[in-house]
C-alpha cells in the first residue's frame, strides 16, 4: 500500500518517468524481459519508451524487481522528452476572465 501512497502523494510526471525508467534499466541489467506477478505468472513487459501504464502494474514491475519508492525519488538517469516539459505550464491555469494565473510553489 505504501507504493500506492507514494505515488498518490507524489503525482507528477517526472516520478512516473523515474518509475518507468528504473524498471526498464534494471530489466535490462539482469537480462530479463518477463516478470512474475502478484498472481504468480510471468508476463512479458515492454521496455519501450510507453507514458500510458497502469498504477497496479507500474506497482507490480516494483515490487517484483525490488525496488523501493526511495529508488524511484534518488534515480538521476535519463528521463523520456515528456516527463521533462515545463512544469510552469503544468500548473498555470486561466480565470474566468482568461487571465493567467501562476501556478503556487515554482
């Protein structure tokens, strides 16, 4: 449940990115391509480049490779091109006069 937690609190691309990218890269260091689930079989899992994955799986790939929600926070590899656009234009918003308003805490 810790895992959920984590990313509920912490909803932002650029951790689903890390999440993502840490699976992929510690996939490819052990040379596996399919991993055992919470109900015991083995899936086949896409290393490519996919910003569309579900919560319980991108848990699942987790929690069968070991890795932690602090692995996630400390990862400092490369991030795919849409993790990374400006966080300014994710929190601005427009008023009902259309003006802009400056998203809190940039």
């Amino acid at each position: 449940m810790s895992y959920y937690a984590f990313f509920f609190d912490n909803a932002m691309p650029t951790i689903i990115a890390k999440a993502q990218q840490l699976v992929r890269e510690s996939m490819k260091r052990k040379k596996v391509d399919r991993l055992k689930y919470f109900d015991g079989n083995y899936k086949y899992v896409e290393l490519y480049d996919a910003k569309r994955i579900s919560l319980g799986s991108l848990v699942e790939l987790l929690v069968s490779l070991d890795l932690s929600p602090y692995d996630i926070v400390a990862y400092e590899g490369p991030l795919p091109w849409w993790s990374v656009k400006n966080r300014n234009e994710e929190r601005n918003t427009r008023d009902n006069n259309n003006e802009l308003i400056i998203g809190e805490g940039l």
